[in-house]
C-alpha cells in the first residue's frame, strides 16, 4: 500500500467524484465544498488545479488512485508565515493510516516549498509527533 500526494489530473475525475459525493466526507469540509458532488464539479476543480500557482492541493493517491485531497491555505499578512493544512479522504480509506501518512508529507511538501522561517520549526516538530 504506497500512499503518496501528488498533482490532480484529468486521470482523477472518476474517482474525485464517486470520492466527494459523499455527504460524510462533506460533513467535515468547509461550506465552498459542494455537495451534492458533480461530474461538472469534478472538471472545474481538475481545471482550476492544472492552472493553479503556487500548487498547494494535492491529490492523496493509493497505488495509483486518487482517494482524496489535500491542500494548503496560505496566509497573508502578518500571518504569511503561517498556513492552514485541510484534507478529505474518501470513506472506504477512513481508519487506516493513510491521512496521517499524507499529512506527515504534506507538512515536508509545505517547510520545502514554502517560505518557513526557523521560529517554525518547533511547530513543525510538534506536527510530527502527531503524525508519526
């Protein structure tokens, strides 16, 4: 069982959407996050990421297969050093390591690629040892 995070691609649209429609899983998400989940959803999300900049959601991927997603809200001002880390993962995956598994590098993907001052690095530690 290979858990890894990587880009959404056309590829993932099936999966994203038998996935998201599920109202447990939007039961934990945000309101922007629809519900009920759509074949036209899934393809404006998947668009939206193939021209996103800086990349900060992902796709959490089992052996191949888009199971959920990950993302990174990037803060402003004097909260810039700062980021909020949001994921779901789809029901049938619930219970078995593998949000904790994408957190943990979700949270390397976030201190290699964005700005994180030293002063963090305790918070991260704090990060790793719940996910470990």
């Amino acid at each position: 069982m290979a858990v890894t995070i990587r880009q959404w691609n056309e590829n993932d649209l099936s999966n994203l959407v038998l996935y998201a429609n599920n109202i447990n899983v939007w039961n934990n998400l945000r309101n922007y996050f629809p519900s009920p989940y759509s074949e036209e959803d899934g393809i404006n999300w998947l668009a939206k990421m193939k021209e996103a900049s800086p990349i900060v959601n992902l796709t959490i991927d089992l052996d191949g297969a888009a199971i959920g997603g990950i993302g990174l809200i990037l803060n402003s001002d004097v909260y810039a050093k700062s980021a909020e880390l949001s994921y779901w993962l789809a029901e049938p995956y619930w219970n078995q390591g593998i949000a904790t598994e994408a957190i943990r590098q979700m949270v390397e993907y976030c201190f290699y690629y964005f700005d994180c001052p030293s002063s963090n690095q305790c918070r991260l530690l704090v990060v790793e040892r719940f996910v470990v």
